[in-house]
C-alpha cells in the first residue's frame, strides 16, 4: 500500500496519509538544537546531548509511538470542536476512509523541516517546524486560513511537555526530579528551570501576546485524559498557572477572528537558555514574520549548496532522488548527530561509537568538512597509545578546550572517573574500530589537499602527543601485532559484528580491512617520500594477501574466521552460519584477490544470502545456542545478527561488483535493498521508504521484509559512497579527480556536477557502445586527457566540463 510519494521539485517526502503503520521521522537541526520528529508531530528536542541535554519529553515504547510531540490545536469557538494541525494527537476521522465530513491531513518532511497541513471544517492550517541555522530555537511558523464564507473565531493553542533534562532522571529517579523543575510565566514568555541545575533553562514564546497559558502538564492535560483530548483545549483556555515542582510545559493559546478568505500567521519558538538571557531576544527576532522567512530561505540554500557539491542525474530517478537529497540528509544526520536519538535508541547513550563515527565521516567530507575534521580530531584523542580506539567514547572528556559545568554538590554520591579510568584494556577492545580511522583521515586529506593535517600533532587518549601520521602508524601496527599463528587477525572482544564473538578466536574481516587501511595509508605514504613506511606496510600487505588465500578462501566464498578452538565459522563445513555476508567484497575491496575469487564470492552472496528485500548477513540461521561463535546465536531466526537483511554491509558487495566490472551487478544489489524501492509496499515494510534501515526481518521470520531502526545506521553513508564512488565512478586520488565507473549496460550515460577544493567540475559520461566499464576517452574542456590518469585538480573558482566515453 502507498501512503506517500516523493516531491523531487521540493526535496520533500509528502505523506498523504497519516495513518501509516509507525511514526515516519525527520531530523531538524544543523548545530547544537536537535529534533527528531514524526510525521503526525511527535518527538523530542535536545540541545547538544540527547543524553543530558533533552529539551522536550519522550515516551519511549508507547502507544502510540511518538508521544508527547509539538503539536498546534485549533478550536472552533462557535461549536467547541477543536482537532489539531498534525493528524495526531487530536485525531480526527479522515476524508480518505469515507467520512464526509473528514479531515485531510498531509506531511511534507524537507531538508530541516517538516509541515504539517490539515483542512477541515473550511479551515486550512499548516504548522512547519524548523530550527534556524545559528540561533538554538525551534519555530513553529503556523498560518492558518478561513476558506469558508462565514466569519470564523478559533483559539489556536500550543503543546510541548518540557524534559527533566537528564534523559536517566527522565525515566527514573522521580523522587528527584520530580521535585527539582519550576516555571514561571512573564511577558508571553514560559521559562522552565531545573533547580539543581541553575544553568539549565528553557522556554516557550510566541510571536503574538497569547490570550492565555498553562505551564503546567496536568493543568493543561486535565485528569484521565492525554495529548488527545487536553481540557485546556476542550474549553478554549488556559488556566495561567506556573509553579514549582512536578511536570511542565509550554502552552500559549491565542483567539484569532478570520474573516473569509483571510490568513493570519503566529510564530512559537521553543528554545534552549533562560528567558532573560535567550528568550527575550529570541521573541523580538521571531515576532518579524519577515525574518522567519529570511530564516528559512537561509536553511533552504545551506542545503542546496551541500547537495551542489555532489549532484547527480542518471537513467535511475531512485538513485537520483536518495542520492542528491535523502540519504544525504541520512549520512549528515548521522555525521551530526551520532546514533543514539531516534525513536528506538531514545538517546540513553551519551557520546560517540568509534567505528560508526569513523565509517560515516568518510561519506560527507565533501558536504561537511568542518563537522568532518571536528570528528576525525575526536576520533584521534580517543585512540590509545597502544593504536586501538575506545569503543564507544565522550569526546568532551578528552578535549582540553570542553567547557566544564559548575560542580554542584548533590546528595546522591556519584564517584568522578579519572580519564585514566576511561581507557579500556584490551579485553574491552574491538580487533576494527581503529582500522576504520585510517580510510577516514586519507579521505579527509584528498578531499581538502590539507597534508599538512598529517604533521599535526594531537594527543592520544593518554595525553600524549603524536602527529596525525604517527595515529595512523600506530592503528596499522596494532592489528599488525594481534594475529594467530596462522597469521589471521584475533577476533579480540568483536570485530563490526558485535554478536560474532568467536570466543577469543579469529577474524577474517579484520585481515581484510587491515589491508584495505594499509592500501589507504600508502595513497599519502609514497607522495611523502616515506620510503621505509612505504617498504613495511607493502611487506605486510603481501603477507596478508598470502595468508587470505592460505586460510581463508573455502571454495567458493571465504571463511568468516575461527573460533578459540580452531573451528571455522561461515564455512560449508558448518550446519549452521555457513555464510556470512560482511566479509565477503573487503578482499576484493583491498584488492588482495583475483578476478575469478572476488565473482564466485559475489555469486555465492547472491546465490545463498540474496533476496527481494537485499542480502541476509549468514545463512543458514543459528537455531542452537554456540558461544564459541557469538551472543548472535541467542538472537531469534531471522532477527538483526542472526540472519536479518542487516543493511550496512549490504553496501560493500555493491562497491565489490563495481570494482569486479559487474555494473549491472551492483545496481541489482543497490536496488534490493533501496527504501525507494518499497515506496508502495508499506504493508510489508512498514518504516519510512526514504530512509535505511538498521535491519530487515529475514526470510526465517514470519515478518519477512520489515524494517526495523531507521536513520541512525551507516548505511546511509556507505550506499552514499557505494552509488556515488564506485557504481559512478566519482572518487578522489591526492591530486586529481577519478571518473570510472561501473554501469548497467543498458544506461547510455549520467552526468554529475562535482565541487572540489574550490572548483566545479560538469562531468558527462557517455556510453554509446553499452558496456559496465572501461574508459576510451576523456576530455577537460574540449582538449584530450589520458584515460588512464586522474583529472588534475583546477584552480579555485574554475569551471570545466568533462567528458569520458566508455568503451
């Protein structure tokens, strides 16, 4: 079933019916201010931490889903019917299901926004809610329109539940909490405070002097009610109370007369900081219309430009439309704002996971080099002398320059972790998280041409200072040391999968990224001059080229590694896990197989683990309990590490195809899996069509094909670099740009507009004679170039057309 359709014109999702089967989410915010929002107005705000710095409450596993949200009521003060501009909370019976005197309602989700549109009783209202580039407010920007031909008079009232702050003391710890927040009201202005924390304020405005208030939940709420039917709401006024303690919000309703055919406009503004000192000005800023849409013109071209660095136009409109606009805003989302707010991981995690940040960074340096490099700097403090990374970190307790908060004595004693005590030993180590941060920091350099980072020092997690250079060293050197004797990499506490243990034994995914990091380190190696760096890590990509072919090809796929025992695991000596997905394109990634290996492996993927909703990460399921091999054999059938359609290492067989010459091949793989793929099959995968998913049920669970986790999983950034890098071809070498791509036959050409290091480069490739690869020709500007050699980088603010003929 459709619910909903893609506006490409407007990069917008439009949901054109609001009863889909969960919440479909957006993310607002570029800075310090975060929203996470469904489609019918839920979801919560934060402001820097989703951990410790919620703004707005959330409910997690309710029902429904996305309770509380920032919802605008609307009252008919004529007959007392009230609904609201968002379907839910209110809820009202819709025009699409038969009821003649139905609301329609619709969503359209944008880069940084989301409007909610209603039209009922000749009474058109939208409700966009957005978050300004530099300030730290959210605006509601509500108009609302009298398409009757009778003078109206309607209340227009607010709702949004304020947050104890602190997502643990949210949840728990209510003889606390309870106790410690206040509001207060003064000049259409509701400040919020939590005592115990005398820096932390927030507050609710609105553009107009409201007619009444409530900044206080159960006030508004009214007994054995909810969000649905609000007794503030039901008889058109608030009770203008604030006070201490117990739950808070910020509600503000306004009477409004629209004569027919006339449109008024009012502006909330939830926003982080006290009254004086933030809200104030913010209300004098917003209450000019004109500079909310000064605002929001400003949100739409920082946007645009990010898209203009990389736009691209090919025979496939899906991959036109997830490319230039949603798993963009996918990649930077989770560039941004790190994994741990949505509404299944509702941000009871603070900081950053190793891997994740080093893996997604890779994909957006292009269109966000400043939070790029932000993350690389972070990622490298948390790197130990040793060369492995902290698994999962707090980037402020190893930045000298983090503001430190009053320290407030509190009853409840909390001992205070030295950073010593931060730094895991090896026994807490991952055997990959620091492998990835080696592609990263090369990536950044070829991006910005900024060698010179590598000479920068910056110190490891123990405080000792050490040159970019040296971190990549000593991350390459670390996995270069914890190998078997049969020169296969331990497996330590995890490798990417985090439920394959394998019991203190040995993984083949690590040998194999520890040669795709060492070919990475050699792009800067060898134009240093680092000759005896070059000669040691090319000795020790050898030796792991011969011990893949040694111990790890079985036949007709490889192995995925060794349990402590010595006992291979995703072998077809194995009745259980004979394959497993995530390994299988890194030697042909790394480069350290041949031909005929890398396409026997890719059609065993396609052959054991593909189907219709992308590949399953192993086969057949674990159905008995095995520790040797991992906690992914306590995981149901056909549920995330045992046999889902795990979606992030479903993009590295399409970059494996690419690289093999398989074009047609690689987009196969890159469309089972494709959100917009399933735009009309809702029923079945239920989650958003323009976002990735963590997972997909397998084909051993009766739910087959459902979605599961959507957004926060790097799957965005690795199909980012998947469609763009390797089935286009577009990818970067230190000093030129490289076009080679990996096609269907059947396309005749694409085109990409890409900026890099100031220039802008038109690229054409045309492919009259029909095949996957190969380049015949290239020209820059008319004039010939060697089809072998990378487009040289232009010169800042210039402008070239490029042609390259496949043949």
């Amino acid at each position: 079933m459709r619910y909903g359709h893609f506006d490409t014109d407007r990069d917008e999702y439009v949901i054109d019916r609001p009863d889909v089967p969960v919440s479909w989410t957006n993310y607002l915010g570029t800075k310090d201010f975060c929203t996470v929002l469904s489609h019918n107005g839920g979801g919560y705000s934060y402001y820097k931490s989703s951990q410790y710095g919620r703004i707005s409450r959330f409910r997690p596993n309710g029902v429904p889903l996305d309770r509380p949200g920032h919802y605008v009521y609307l009252r008919d003060d004529a007959d007392g019917d009230f609904w609201s501009v968002s379907w839910q909370p209110v809820g009202k019976p819709l025009k699409a299901d038969g009821h003649e005197d139905g609301a329609e309602y619709t969503t359209r989700h944008g880069l940084g926004y989301s409007t909610f549109e209603a039209k009922y009783k000749g009474i058109e209202a939208e409700q966009t809610i957005v978050i300004p580039l530099d300030d730290d407010v959210e605006l509601w920007d509500v108009k609302v329109t009298n398409t009757s031909d009778e003078v109206r008079t309607l209340t227009v009232g607010s709702y949004v539940e304020f947050s104890f702050h602190t997502i643990t003391i949210d949840n728990q710890n209510l003889q606390m909490s309870l106790y410690a927040s206040g509001s207060s009201y003064e000049d259409g202005i509701i400040e919020y405070d939590f005592y115990y924390e005398p820096w932390t304020h927030h507050y609710f405005a609105s553009s107009e002097t409201p007619s009444s208030y409530d900044s206080l939940r159960d006030n508004f709420i009214g007994s054995y009610r909810s969000e649905s039917n609000p007794i503030a709401i039901e008889r058109g006024e608030g009770s203008n109370k604030s006070g201490t303690t117990q739950n808070h919000c910020g509600s503000l309703q306004h009477k409004i007369t629209l004569q027919p055919g006339e449109t008024k406009r009012v502006v909330y503004l939830l926003g982080y900081g006290s009254r004086d000192e933030a809200g104030r000005a913010m209300q004098a800023k917003y209450a000019d219309l004109a500079t909310v849409d000064a605002e929001r013109a400003r949100l739409r071209k920082h946007w645009t430009d990010k898209q203009d660095k990389l736009r691209i136009r090919t025979p496939h409109e899906g991959m036109n439309t997830m490319i230039n606009t949603w798993t963009l805003l996918q990649a930077e989302t989770c560039v941004v704002w790190s994994r741990f707010a949505s509404f299944v991981e509702v941000g009871g995690r603070a900081g950053l996971g190793y891997r994740d940040t080093a893996q997604d960074v890779m994909s957006v340096i292009h269109s966000n080099p400043t939070k790029t490099h932000q993350r690389i700097v972070e990622l490298l403090r948390a790197q130990t002398e040793a060369g492995y990374g902290l698994h999962l970190f707090d980037p402020k307790a190893f930045d000298p320059d983090a503001p430190k908060l009053p320290d407030v004595p509190s009853p409840t004693i909390v001992p205070t972790p030295s950073t010593a005590d931060l730094i895991h030993g090896l026994e807490d180590t991952c055997s990959d998280d620091h492998l990835w941060l080696v592609p990263s920091v090369v990536e950044y350099v070829k991006e910005t041409g900024r060698l010179d980072f590598l000479d920068e020092e910056i110190p490891f997690a123990e405080g000792t200072p050490a040159t970019v250079y040296e971190h990549l060293k000593r991350a390459l050197d670390f996995s270069t040391e914890q190998v078997g004797e049969n020169g296969v990499a331990l497996g330590l506490r995890a490798d990417w999968n985090d439920c394959l243990n394998l019991g203190g034994g040995q993984t083949a995914l690590v040998t194999f990224l520890h040669a795709w990091a060492i070919r990475a380190f050699l792009e800067i190696a060898r134009p240093l001059g680092r000759t005896e760096d070059v000669e040691k890590y090319e000795a020790e990509l050898a030796r792991i080229t011969a011990v893949a072919d040694r111990e790890l090809w079985d036949g007709k796929w490889w192995v995925r590694g060794y349990t402590r025992d010595g006992v291979k695991v995703g072998s077809n000596e194995n009745k259980q896990g004979k394959i497993f997905l995530e390994h299988q394109a890194w030697p042909v990634i790394a480069g350290i197989t041949s031909q005929e290996r890398g396409e026997q492996s890719m059609d065993s993927v396609r052959e054991l683990l593909g189907s219709e909703y992308g590949n399953h990460l192993a086969w057949p399921a674990f159905t008995e309990i095995d520790d040797t091999v991992g906690f992914l054999t306590r995981v149901y059938p056909g549920i995330k590490e045992n046999a889902s359609i795990f979606s992030h290492p479903n993009a590295w067989p399409i970059i494996a195809e690419a690289m093999l010459g398989r074009g047609d091949e690689a987009v196969a793989f890159y469309d089972s899996i494709l959100p917009y793929n399933q735009n009309d099959n809702i029923e079945v995968r239920g989650a958003e069509p323009y976002a990735y998913v963590q997972f997909l049920y397998g084909r051993d669970h009766e739910d087959f094909g459902k979605a599961q986790n959507p957004w926060l999983t790097g799957t965005a950034g690795w199909m980012y670099t998947a469609a763009t890098k390797y089935i286009l071809g577009i990818r970067l070498a230190l000093d030129g740009l490289i076009v080679d791509p990996a096609i269907p036959k059947d396309w005749d050409g694409f085109e990409v507009r890409r900026e890099w290091r100031g220039a802008v480069y038109e690229i054409e490739v045309k492919n009259p004679d029909h095949v996957s690869k190969g380049v015949a020709s290239v020209t820059i500007d008319g004039v010939d170039h060697p089809a072998d050699l990378p487009i040289p980088a232009q010169p800042e603010g210039a402008e070239v057309k490029v042609v390259v003929t496949l043949g």
